[in-house]
C-alpha cells in the first residue's frame, strides 16, 4: 500500500528546501588574484570556514560544490529551525 501522505510530506520537504536555495544563497565562490577560487560567506563577507579550515586557493569546480553543499547545509539547518527543531 501507498503512503500518500508521506509522499506528500517528503515532496513539501524537497519544495521548501528547493525554494529556500533559490530565495538566498549564502555561499558563494569569488576568484582570487593568484587564479584560485575561494567561497564567501555573504553573512561576513568574508571566506568561509569548515572546521577552522579557510576555503581558500580551490579548484572553480570544488569551490562550486563546496560552496553548494553548505548552501544546502544551510537550508536544512533553516527548515528545521522554522519547523521547532533544534
């Protein structure tokens, strides 16, 4: 048997999310002087960080994901924030 409330709920989920990327985007890459690439944080405006680690002198295609992977971080994090859960 199909839950069709569940898949209603997982699509709302992917929706919110889908639309969550598309309204901010919080990461973005920036090339450097030297050819590289770095992600920003348009919070900061600075280069962003994972785990104290400066995401600077990348590749365009690693800066590119890198960048999109905590935009989507990002839009999990504000889902679930608005849903309650912390």
């Amino acid at each position: 048997m199909v839950d069709i409330f569940g898949i209603a709920r997982v699509v709302q989920s992917v929706t919110c999310l889908k639309y969550q990327l598309m309204a901010k985007r919080r990461y973005s890459v920036r090339s450097d002087k030297s050819g590289t690439w770095s992600v920003i944080d348009a919070v900061t405006d600075d280069v962003a960080d994972v785990r104290g680690v400066l995401l600077v002198g990348l590749g365009l295609e690693l800066a590119e994901d890198t960048a999109q992977m905590l935009n989507l971080e990002e839009a999990i994090r504000n889902a679930r924030w608005t849903k309650g859960d912390r």
